[in-house]
C-alpha cells in the first residue's frame, strides 16, 4: 500500500468514529450481543453466531454492537502514522521529551475536561445518574484511571478510556520509539511489538487481568507500531483497484473469522487497519470527501457522543431501534459541530 494522504487519513477517521459511536450506542442495548474488546469470551461468539444464523433486521445493529469498538486502533494506527509524518519526516521544530508530553497531555485535557463536565451536567439531568467517587473523578480528571485495578467500572462516561491510553502511547513514544539522533531503535521497537502482541496470549481470556492489559498502552501497542513502521518503511508503488479490492474482502472475511478464536482475535485489529486502508482508496471522491467531513469534527464527536447517547438511547430501549440510531447519530453530528468551536476558544483561552 502506498502512502495515506490527509483527504484519506480524514475519512478513515470518519469510518473510525461512526463505529466507535453507533458501538457505543449499541452495545448498551441488553439484547446486543456484547463486544470482545478487551477480554476474550466465548459466550459473545457463540451469540453472535445465532444471530448470524437467523438474521433480522437487527443484525445490523448486533454487528455494530460487536465490531464498533474496532474504529479505537483505526484511531491509534492514525496517530502513529500522523507522529511520524510531523517529528520525523518533516520535523518543524525540535523540542524535548518534556515539552512534547506536556503539550499533548494538555491537549487531551481539554478536550476531556469539556466534554466530561458537560456530561456530569446531563447525567444530573437525566434519569439513572452514576454515582461518582471521588478518586474515579481525580483519576478522570487527570487520565490515569486506566491503572486503577477495575477500569471498566472505575471510568465514566466509558469510551474516556482512550484519553488515558493516549497520554500513554504519547509517553512511550516520546522516550523508547522516537528517533535518536535521527536513528530508530529496531530491537526495541521490534521487541516491544512481539512482547506486548503475544502477552495476551498468556492471560487467562475471561480474566481481569487481561481487561487491566488492554485498558493500558500494552493492549495498543502492537497497532500503534504497526502504524509507525507503515509511516516510515513503505515504500510500495500504488496498488491498482483490483488490489485493494481483494484486500478489502480479504480483510472483512478474515476479520470475522478471525474474532472467533483467542489465538487469532489479538490480529484482528491489524486487519481492521488495512482493510480501512483498503475501503477509503476505494470510496468514489464524493463519498470520501463525506466522510473525510465527518473525519474533521471526528474529535468533537468523539467528546460529545455519551451525552447524546445518554439522552437518547430510551428511544431504542422503549420504542424503535433505527429511529433512536438515526436520531442519534443527527444529533451527534449537530452537537459536534458547536462543539468543535467550543474546544477552539477553550484550547485559545488556555495557549
């Protein structure tokens, strides 16, 4: 595969937040069959199966509900891809370690503290509100809480997990993948790769052991160096539509058959990857100018979807499921474009 231009890596963003927020949505409908994100569990393939066997018109909506999370290392394979092209193919400027965690840890700060305080505000507002601890808001506040010992219980709104594993990947670049001197450490990035990769394997697949792994930047990784390695070493000349196509439908068969066994599930999110490559050099140039849109406020959605979720999901829960879906992903889209304004006064207010 040749090289991703901004137009594409901004749609591939859009196809990564529309999975991860209709998931979101989704998968808090009981009768959803549950993801495999980060623990491995047979019961979840096994329903998924029945459901593939007698489908319905909500087999779209099980599909989302199992598959969506998989836009989260669309998201990662995009930021290593996007750190290379900035530091190290065209570097603008030199800074340290330091002043390089420091300026992205801030920037997802206010990214998070924006949309986080508006939710606490609609969840007081909206029936069934989450009581919240003071060292599960401490840890929000400060996007450590995926080290606390029961993250998928500790964190709240749940897709705010990422903030944490982004102030991570952030840390562990800057100091054991970045260039030094201009040299990449192969055996340490290499050895990294293999390491946290074949871990998983390890762990028991129910077990919170390995829920803890992949809340962390060990269950990442894996995709964000693939993302590095792709940014710096391809070298291929432009596949022709013929290629893309069949790795397109190489991917989707693979990714599915792929997600029913622990061995190989831990690959799938490689697959994911290339087969968003694949689709997005695909897309006729209006569809991907779409989604290259939605791409552009992909952070602002990202923020802004657990409120709409909260106020919205009753609709599918009590009445119709693809009326809830269509209202909330309009609505999504409409809050994250005044949010996207509301996070460029505050980012402007805190230079």
């Amino acid at each position: 595969m040749t090289q991703i231009s901004k137009t594409e890596s901004q749609a591939m963003r859009g196809i990564a937040i529309l999975a991860i927020m209709l998931h979101n949505y989704c998968h808090w409908l009981g009768k959803m069959v549950q993801e495999n994100e980060y623990q491995f569990y047979e019961r979840n393939v096994r329903r998924l199966m029945v459901e593939v066997a007698h489908p319905s018109w909500e087999l779209i909506a099980h599909l989302i509900s199992f598959f969506g999370h998989y836009g989260v290392p669309v998201f990662v394979f995009l930021s290593a891809y996007g750190l290379v092209m900035k530091y190290e193919k065209s570097p603008s400027e030199t800074e340290s370690a330091g002043a390089f965690i420091w300026k992205h840890y801030k920037k997802l700060f206010l990214m998070m503290i924006v949309g986080y305080s508006a939710y606490v505000m609609v969840d007081y507002m909206t029936p069934s509100p989450r009581q919240y601890e003071f060292w599960n808001v401490v840890g929000q506040l400060g996007m450590f809480s995926n080290f606390y010992k029961d993250p998928d219980h500790d964190i709240w709104p749940g897709p705010y997990w990422y903030f944490g594993l982004m102030v991570q990947i952030y840390i562990v670049y800057r100091l054991m993948l970045y260039p030094k001197n201009g040299v990449v450490n192969k055996w340490v990035v290499g050895g990294l790769f293999a390491v946290t990769l074949l871990a998983q394997l390890f762990f028991r697949p129910e077990g919170m052991a390995l829920q803890w792994y992949r809340y962390n930047v060990m269950g990442s990784l894996p995709v964000f160096i693939a993302g590095l390695m792709f940014a710096r070493y391809n070298r291929f000349n432009e596949p022709t539509r013929t290629t893309y196509t069949f790795l397109a439908i190489a991917c989707t068969a693979l990714i599915f058959l792929f997600s029913l066994w622990l061995a190989t599930w831990i690959v799938v999110p490689f697959l994911i990857c290339i087969g968003t490559v694949a689709i997005v050099k695909l897309l006729p140039q209006s569809l991907m100018n779409s989604l290259a849109w939605v791409g552009s406020i992909s952070a602002a959605m990202f923020v802004c979807h657990p409120i709409t979720r909260k106020v919205i999901i009753p609709i599918s829960r009590h009445g119709d499921l693809f009326a809830g879906l269509l209202l909330y992903l309009v609505a999504s889209i409409v809050l994250a474009i005044l949010f996207k304004k509301l996070l460029a006064v505050v980012s402007a207010e805190f230079k």
